[in-house]
C-alpha cells in the first residue's frame, strides 16, 4: 500500500449514515473543524481539524461547520466552509472550493459560512427541533463558541432547554471506537512507514550519538514519504531518560552499553501508528538488560493472548501486571506482588485511530474492528533503567491480529539489524 493513500468519500458518507441512525428524530447535530491554536503573538500552531468533525466530513479547512438534521421524513446534511478570499489566499493558501468541498466530503449542500447563523435560526423557527447535539468534549475555541450560540438559541426556545441538548461524544465514541477495513489498512501502512523511519535510525546508532540526531533521522524518512508530521512527538530517550515516559528533551548523547527508548509513529492518510523499541547502543543487549526485555515481552504476548471481544483493557492490565510480577520477583526485586505498582507504572493498552490516543469509553467491551497499542513498560529506577516495547492490533471475531506484524521486535532481531 502507498503511503499517500487516503479515506474514500464513501467512508464518511458512511459514517454520517451511521451516526444520523443513531440520532431520534427531531435531532439537530452540529460538529465543527475549529480553528489553529495561537503559539505566539502572530504564530499560530498548525491547523489540525477536530478529528470527530474529520470523521465525519473528510475536511480539514479551518471553521468549518457540519450541520445534520433529521426529522421523520428525511435528512438533511450542510457543510458550511469560509468563502474563498484572494487576499486570504495569496498569504495563508488554498481554501476549499465549494466543488472541493462537496467531492471530499459527498455533501450536495455547501454553503458559506457567512449563511450559518441565518440558517441555524430559520431551522429553529420552522423545524423546531427537538434535540440539540454538540461535542462537549471538543476543546476548540469555535466549539466553545457554537456551543454558546446553540444554548441561547435553545433557550429562546424551548419550555424545557435542560431536556433538549444532547451530547454528542458518547456516539462519537461509539462510532469512532471500531474501525473500517480502510481505516485498518491505513494503520497497518502507517506501520510500515514506522519501520522504515525505525530502519533509519537503527543505521545511525551508535556510541555518542545525539537523541535529536536518530530522531531526526525517522522524522526525515518519514518526510521524504509525505509524512511532514509524525502521528505524535518521537521520543527518543537514551539511558535513565527512558524514565521520563514522555520525555521531549532529546538532547543528551547515548553512551555505549546504554539502551535507547523509541516511542513514535508515522501517520498515514489520518491514520496513527504508535509504536515503542528498545535499541541497543552497542548493538547488543547486555545480559540484565536482556533479562528485562524478556520479560516485556513476556507481558505483550500475555496480552497478545488474551486480548479478544468480550474482555476489557482493565482486564489487559491485570494479566500484564501479574506476569511482570512473576518476572520481578524472580529477579529479586519484589517482597510481595502488590509491589509490582512500583515498577509497572502505565497502563498497557490505549485505542489507536485518528487519534493516537484514540477516543473510547474506558470500561468498553472489547469488540472485532477495535484497534488496540499493546504496550507493557516494566521501569527500574535502582537499575536507572526502564522499557517499553509496543505494537498495535485489531480485534478480530475471535482474538487479535497485529497490524505492526512487519517490526522486528525480537531481542535478536533487533541485534541482528543493529550489527549489519
Ligand atoms: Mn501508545
């Protein structure tokens, strides 16, 4: 699969369907793309569209806005996008035509934003809709703003306003949580474009070289494949620094006899991979640090093992949990099992999608379509060591499959990459 592959149209005219079925009738749905945070005074940060609003539309332009309504005989579905603006343009970049629009996301009606706020008032007065859906778990500034306007408009209107707003999130998650074949082949080509950055590095360890330089390295292979931004910030932690699990000051030199903590990911088409390796400096693991990946990796094929619908990620944890448990105390480092907090300080498994750390209900059931990172870290501060190894998976109907199938993960496998 290439790496500039996509989401079809079809996949959000989908998911559209999928969530206005899950609307009563009556509903009035609103999801925005919200707009870039400001880094400093002129600077903004890149625009990164609400993921929801992208699920659901397939545009990432700035401001926009999707409207759905459904009463008992149809549907109506509006994407509203700013005007084009040829001063705006010729300093910020395209914006989307409303043809663009409509070829992206399969919406027939786009309007210009100019028109929203006239028409979220005539449906009011005319439809009178019964329920009013937004994102309360949206962050953005132009989530916050249309929340505001919907609650005035709400209460202008109605006998009983409480009753008539809906949060939207939970189906949300509910929708996001299992994915589409597409969305499955997207993160398994992510991982490939993961390998590829972690193939680079691997080439450029060696005693005294610089965090930001192997960083660099899988940043630069995933650019030269289209990939400007990694899914989210590389860590590349060398020694006790691996202690630190979202460490983001790569500027330390590895030391031989040391081991380098990789936790990074390429994303391909708005898919994420999440992916962690341990590298050896020396190209070979050490006999105690040996004896400690071993028994990460003991951990990921307990999960590996049990992970299938009907379980919970709790249920992950605590298997995890219990063979590093086993491992420590063999390796004289617990008095008693309840100990094992100390060394075992995350959990195991998040969802992976759109976002790396994908929406979901924490107590969900595990279903076939829900991606999965496995990711049991087991750290010694006494040793100044600590690791994590990391792959992601699908549920399927009756277990997982792993998506990141093609890494090495191996201690011997790496060894062998890392010495030629
Ligand atoms: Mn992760």
């Amino acid at each position: 699969m290439s790496y500039k592959n996509k989401l079809s149209t079809d996949f959000f005219v989908n998911n559209r369907n999928r969530l206005l079925e899950l609307l009563s009738e009556g509903s009035l749905a609103l999801l925005c793309a919200d707009r870039p945070v400001i880094r400093s005074a002129d600077q903004k940060h890149d625009h990164f569209a609400d993921r929801s609003f992208f699920y659901m539309s397939g545009i990432e332009q700035e401001e926009a806005i999707l409207l759905l309504y459904r009463n008992e005989e149809c549907s109506r579905q509006v994407l509203f996008i700013p005007a084009t603006d040829s001063m705006h343009e010729r300093w910020n970049g395209h914006r989307l035509s409303r043809e663009e629009a409509a070829a992206a996301s399969g919406i027939d009606e786009i309007l210009y934003l100019d028109s929203f706020e006239g028409m979220l008032a005539d449906i009011f007065a005319s439809e009178k809709p019964s329920y009013v859906w937004f994102d309360k778990s949206a962050p953005g500034q132009q989530a916050s703003s249309l929340r505001q306007l919907m609650l005035e408009l709400v209460h202008r209107q109605a006998q009983a306003p409480a009753q008539m707003l809906r949060d939207l999130s939970p189906l949300l998650i509910q929708l996001r949580m299992i994915k589409s074949q597409e969305e499955l082949d997207l993160i398994r080509a992510a991982t490939g474009l993961t390998l590829e950055g972690i193939l680079a590095m691997m080439r450029a360890v060696k005693p005294g070289v610089f965090e930001y330089q192997l960083l660099s390295e899988f940043e630069y292979t995933l650019a030269q494949a289209g990939c400007l931004k990694p899914a989210f910030p590389t860590i590349v932690a060398a020694g006790d620094n691996a202690l630190c699990l979202h460490y983001m000051t790569p500027f330390d030199q590895a030391e031989a006899g040391e081991l380098i903590q990789i936790d990074l990911g390429a994303e391909v088409g708005g898919l994420c991979a999440d992916i962690s390796r341990v590298l050896p400096v020396d190209g070979r693991f050490s006999p105690r640090q040996l004896e400690l990946y071993e028994l990460v990796r003991a951990c990921q094929e307990e999960a590996f093992a049990i992970i299938k619908p009907g379980i919970k990620i709790v249920d992950i944890n605590t298997a995890c949990r219990k063979v590093a448990a086993e491992g420590l105390r063999r390796m004289g480092l617990l008095k008693q099992d309840t100990d094992v907090v100390e060394y075992f300080w995350h959990g195991v498994s998040h969802h992976l999608g759109l976002d790396v750390h994908d929406i979901s209900h924490k107590e969900a059931v595990l279903q076939p379509g829900m991606v999965l990172t496995v990711e049991p870290g087991i750290y010694i501060p006494e040793w100044s060591m600590g690791m994590r190894i990391e792959d992601d998976v699908a549920v399927t109907e009756n277990g997982c499959r792993l998506l990141s199938a093609a890494i090495p993960r191996e201690a011997h496998e790496i060894e062998l990459l890392m010495q030629s």
